[in-house]
C-alpha cells in the first residue's frame, strides 16, 4: 500500500500535515468547507473554538447520515418501481405456451 501524498495546510489556524491517496485540493476544500461552517457558527454567537468545531462536525455528520438515508430510500423505491413494473409486463404481455 502506498503512503499517499503529503498535504500541508493551515486548518483553522493549526499548521496539519496530512498523507492521503486524495488530491491536495480536495483536502483543501474539505478543509474550507469544515473552516466556513465554523464560521458559520462563530457569527452565531459561538464564542469556544472546540465547541465551534464539535457543533460544525455534528451538523456534517447530520448531513452525511441523512443523504445516506435518503439514498437507501430511493434505491428502494427504485426497487420497488421496478417491480411493479416487472409484474405490470407479466399481465400484459402474453405468456409463452411452448
């Protein structure tokens, strides 16, 4: 297995080196995206740091649960769909008298 690439960057003030199989600027925008809801918390009114942060990565955790749920949802109903599709064509179509 390969060590990967190594990525320095400033993450919310903290210098990290980080060694990943992903692209720099992918972890990049993580970083922002998690640096931004952060932010996003700070106008807020959250003044800690770390509670920041905590709460930033609950509201992403929620986010990634619930477009998994949703995504296991629709693959059912997909499912589903398809077969009362299959049993419509079973009645509709003739049956194979060999």
């Amino acid at each position: 297995m390969s060590e990967g690439r190594r990525v320095e960057l400033t993450f919310l003030g903290q210098a990290l080196v980080l060694r990943t199989e992903a692209s720099p600027d992918y972890i990049r925008k993580l970083a922002k995206f998690v640096e931004e809801r952060v932010a996003e918390l700070k106008r807020a009114g959250v003044k800690d740091p770390l509670k920041a942060l905590s709460l930033a990565a609950l509201d992403i955790t929620d986010e990634l649960f619930r477009a998994r749920d949703e995504k296991a949802h629709g693959a059912g109903d997909v499912g589903a769909r398809l077969g009362a599709l299959v049993a419509l064509l079973d009645k509709a179509a003739p049956k194979d008298r060999a």
